[in-house]
C-alpha cells in the first residue's frame, strides 16, 4: 500500500521531466539549450537532488557538521575531494558515522554546503 503510493508519486514527478527533455530537444535551437542551463542554475531543484556518492570522514553533532570524501558532483561542478557539509537536519548526524559509504543531496544555499539528504550505501 505505501510502496505503491509512493512509486506512484516518483512516477507523477519523473513523467513531466521525461515530457520535457525530449521536446527541449526537438527545437534543436541554440538558444533551448541555452534556457536549460540556465534553468539549472537558477531553480535547481531536480539537479540538486541528484544524489553524490562519498564515504564519512569526520562527524561534528556539536557544530553539525559532515567532513566527507565524496565523489565526483556534477551540479556542484565538484571533483572528487574531501570537504565538511552542513547538514540541514541534526538528525542526519545520528545516521552516519566514520567510515560509512553513503549516498547524499548537496544544496548550495548562499555558499554553505548543504547536506539536504544522505543514506547509507551498500
Ligand atoms: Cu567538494
């Protein structure tokens, strides 16, 4: 019952970026490609949620703060490093620790690195 609600809610959301990218395409004009990228640094919400993968370095519950070595990070513009990330929820902190692989979503908010979602990885 909450899987299927819920694969139906992924479906409702991923069906209009299945419609959009092909017709995007279609007019084939420089300038649709140019709106798009736009479009990705300006809302940013579907490409910021684009999970990254990295492994836990350091956890600060007293500053709430992740130090992660993470991989590549497309919407960032982020090669491979280790970096400390806020975590906008202190509970994330209580999920992880040292050592852990984990996937997560980074969100740019005025320059702070923001974990906005993480979970463990296999
Ligand atoms: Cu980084």
């Amino acid at each position: 019952m909450k899987s299927i609600s819920t694969l139906a809610l992924a479906t409702a959301l991923s069906l209009p970026l299945a419609f959009t990218l092909p017709a995007a395409a279609q007019t084939t004009a420089p300038a649709a490609a140019v709106s798009m990228s736009g479009m990705n640094h300006a809302g940013g919400m579907s490409h910021s949620a684009e999970m990254a993968e990295g492994e836990i370095r350091k956890v600060s519950k007293d500053t709430g703060k992740l130090t992660i070595k993470h991989g590549p990070i497309k919407s960032m513009d982020m090669p491979p490093m280790t970096m400390v990330f806020t975590a906008k929820d202190p509970a994330m902190l209580d999920k992880v620790a040292v050592g852990d692989k984990v996937r997560f979503a980074v969100a740019d908010e005025g320059g702070k690195m923001l974990v906005t979602d993480i979970q463990l990885a296999k």
